[in-house]
C-alpha cells in the first residue's frame, strides 16, 4: 500500500492532508533518551545530475505546443495514422451482430491502440464516405469470454477525417502559453528554467533524503515498546484518519479496500503500526540532532515555509494556506516538517559533496 511506504525522512507533502498531532510535543521531549547519534557530520554523497539538455527543453515546448492543438477537417487525403476519424461502425459474429459492437458517430484516433488490433489500421488508406470490412479476431484473453479468440468482422462507415494541427510558436502564442513572457525567447528561457527548478528541487529533495538515511545507519534508535507509545498511537491515529480520507475521496470504505487486496484488518493495524513506529524513529533522529546541535526554529522560518508551500499548492495567499493547515489541526506537524528541513539542510552544509559542480541551488 503506497500511503504506507515509510519516508526516508519526515515529509510532510501535502500540508492541508495532515490531521491534528494531539497534546504531546517533540519539542518538549530529551531525545537522547531514545536515539545515541553516530556519524552525522562530514557524510559522503552525491548529487543527482542537474543539467538540462536541450531535447528536454525541446520536448517540454513539444509537449506545450501540442496542448494548444486543434482538430482541423481533412477532404484531400485517405486516412494517415494520428488522424482522428469518426466512425459507425457494427460488429457481427457469425453473421450476427454482437453486444457492444455496434456504435454510431465514434471518435477514434488512429493509432491510439483504443480497439483490436487490426481494426485501426484497417482504416488507414481509405477515404471519408467509404465503408470497410474488416476481418478480425478477438485476444485470447479478452474480457468477454464470449469473444475471446472468435473471429469477427466490423463493417465500418468513415464519416469524416480529422487532424491534429499543431500551431506555430509565435511570441502571441508564447504569452498565451505563458503569461509572464511576451517573446519566443522569453517563453524558451522560461521553460529552460523551470525544468531547471524541477531538476534541481528532485536532486535536492534525494541527497538531503540520503544524508537522514545515514545518520540514521549510523544512529542507535530504540524500538518498539521503547519508543514514546504516545509518539507512535499519534502516528498511528494520523496515518489512518489520512487513509481512511483518502478513500472516502473514492467512496470505497476501509473494508472493501482491504477486501479487494486479500488483506485483513489485524494485518493493517501491523502494517499501521510497523509505520508509525518508524516515522516516530525518524522524528526522533531528526529531534536528537536538532538538540544536539542548537538548532531551533524562529518565526520567520516558520513563516517562509507557509509561503513557500502556498505558492507551491497554489493557494491565492498564505494566509488562506495557513487557515486550512489550522483547520486540519496539522500546525505542529507542519512545524516539524519545517525543522526536518532545517536539519537536513545542516547535515548537507557539514557533509562531504563528491560532485559540488551537481549543486545549483542556494544554500544558505
């Protein structure tokens, strides 16, 4: 089950998911009690590679151009693959027709593999106003016991032929695009930074993920009834009301969830515990070196990391990101995710970079 993957470090993600952390504080708590540090300074790591070529940039302005495509009619040509066509079409076997055959005015893009094979390549080369047979024969393993491996024929009518016209990048195009830009070269400058952004963001988000690994392989942690039991129900209470939210988000209860993947609710409960038995080992790492080196958290820490995931979950302001996280009760959640970060960004100050060229974000 994904949403019980254990993290390598404590992240919080999608802030506004995050429910209430009860009564109990981190802060309040002496985690060397719990963890005895090893190495945690001077680690050695690599950076993923950050570059960008220019066929992604290339690809990422491909892909933006044909988003702006538009189906045009095509008169002159008999059908190419790509086209869309529109079709009636009816499928007999044995001279019969079959169920869900049979369909009238069908939007159909050559070469999108959406029927049998056969069928829409069968198309290609002939004219809108034709009518084809096409002799077929159903997978072996098709859904329809019915028709799995029968031979059957679609006699097809093309009404009408389409294509995908992609447009020119013009600078109009550009800043349609792209509102923040006016020119092609502003647009391609635009696209080639955020693609730096992204890499870079993904390279970040690994080494520093890598380096709280280490310091954990080199850590001592308690485990199991050691562990602070209010840590670890609070864990645990969270991870399932943020399950069971998940899945109502797909009107399918807990019960039907574990039924469809042979899993009974005594096998859950472990595998909830296991993970919030985990989370509480990370979050206890993460307090033992935040102790252990003075690092503490100020107001305006706090306040830059509510901006920063605002504009990245696209709030219209802060505050309102800040209203929704309140509402969850995920305040003090949030504030450990925030002096995770501050933890992980001293652990890659004092650590030894095989490829420094690789950083190229800002540390301060």
């Amino acid at each position: 089950m994904k949403s019980l993957s254990v993290l390598a470090g404590v992240v919080i993600g999608a802030a506004v998911m995050m429910t209430g952390c009860g009564s109990h504080s981190l802060d309040s708590v002496d985690a060397s009690k719990y963890v005895t540090l090893g190495e945690y300074k001077g680690l050695t790591v690599s950076v993923n590679d950050t570059t960008v070529s220019e066929g992604a940039i290339e690809e990422a302005i491909k892909s933006d151009l044909e988003s702006k495509a538009v189906l045009e009619p095509v008169t002159d040509r008999a059908v190419e693959d790509g086209d869309t066509v529109n079709i009636d079409y009816v499928g007999k076997k044995d001279g019969e027709a079959f169920e869900g055959g049979t369909a009238n005015g069908a939007d159909l893009v050559i070469g999108s593999n959406t029927y049998i094979s056969g069928f829409e390549s069968g198309l290609i080369g002939h004219n809108a106003g034709e009518s084809v047979s096409l002799n077929l024969t159903f997978p072996k393993d098709y859904q329809s016991a019915e028709l799995a491996g029968q031979d059957v024929v679609f006699d097809v009518t093309i009404n009408s032929i389409s294509q995908n016209v992609v447009p020119e990048l013009t600078d109009e195009l550009a800043s349609q695009i792209n509102s923040s830009v006016s020119t092609v070269e502003e647009y391609k400058e635009a696209v080639k930074s955020k693609l730096e952004e992204t890499k870079q963001n993904t390279a970040k988000s690994m080494v520093y993920s890598d380096l709280l690994q280490l310091a954990n392989e080199n850590a001592t942690i308690v485990s199991g009834n050691k562990l602070p039991k209010w840590l670890v129900k609070q864990n645990a209470d969270n991870e399932k009301a943020n399950f069971n939210a998940n899945l109502s988000t797909y009107n399918i209860t807990l019960e039907k969830y574990l039924s469809n993947f042979g899993m009974t609710e005594e096998q859950f409960n472990e595998e909830i515990q296991t993970f919030a038995e985990n989370i509480a080992s990370q979050q206890l790492l993460v307090e033992a070196i935040a102790q252990a080196e003075n690092i503490k958290l100020s107001n305006d820490d706090i306040e830059k990391a509510y901006e920063d995931y605002a504009k990245r979950y696209s709030y219209t302001s802060t505050d309102d990101f800040k209203k929704k996280v309140k509402e969850k009760g995920g305040e003090a959640a949030f504030k450990e995710s925030v002096l995770t970060t501050k933890v992980e960004e001293f652990l890659f100050k004092n650590a030894n970079i095989t490829n420094p060229e690789m950083v190229t974000w800002s540390v301060e």
